[in-house]
C-alpha cells in the first residue's frame, strides 16, 4: 500500500511540496518500502514499519543521551542524521546497526521522514 505522498509523486513529476510534506506530518505509522534488502533480527527484509506514535519523551532523552546524537544545543537534535536515525530504530524496533546497512536513500528518506514527523508536532504546538 502506498502512502498518499507516494501516489502524489507517482500521479505528477512535480507533486506539490507543500501538499507532500503535510501529507507526511500526519503520517505516524507507515510501512517503508527498501530499496533493497537487508538483514533484521537474522532475516532479509525489504520493508521496514515505523511507528511514531509509540514513542514517548523517555525514548527522546535516551536517544539525545546516546554518543553521536546530541548536537550539544537540544533545539538543534532534529537536524542531527545520527539522533533522526536512532528515533527511526526505536519507532521501528530495528537495531541502529541494522538500519545502517540499508542504502544511503533509503537512511535519508526514514531520517527525513522522522523530521518532518517531529518539527510538525513542533509547528502544531505553537
């Protein structure tokens, strides 16, 4: 099943940015198609399923608390491709190693994912 981002993109070469990016804020859970496969808990896999809503603030000050992830000023951790990682593998439950080895697109669109998901949560607060 493809995400509406994903249908938009398909529909039109030039999607609406604007509509993409809101289309992803609301999305928490989604399944993540990989590029390619890779090893999770000892079997290939070639989609991945993240869920940010079972996240909580403790998961937050854990992943800020681990080497690499903290960019030294706490407003700044949503930039940080090693803190977006990490969020990436606890809302999917699939080892930091394990993720590495997937493509470079592949890291960048979960990480990008895990952005746009958190600075909406910010922009809807304000």
């Amino acid at each position: 099943m493809e995400s509406k981002a994903q249908e938009l993109a398909l529909e039109s070469k030039k999607p609406d940015a604007e509509a993409v990016i809101k289309d992803l804020s609301n999305e928490s859970s989604f399944k993540y198609k990989l590029s390619r496969k890779v090893s999770v808990g000892g079997k290939e896999t070639d989609e991945i399923t993240v869920n940010f809503d079972k996240l909580t603030g403790a998961d937050m000050e854990a992943v800020a608390a681990l080497p690499g992830s903290n960019t030294g000023d706490a407003n700044m951790n949503e930039f940080s491709k090693t803190y977006l990682l990490n969020i990436v593998s606890r809302a999917s439950g699939v080892n930091i190693n394990e993720l590495r080895m997937c493509s470079i697109t592949d890291c960048t669109a979960l990480t990008m994912r895990a952005q746009v998901f958190l600075l909406s949560a910010v922009s809807k607060a304000i």
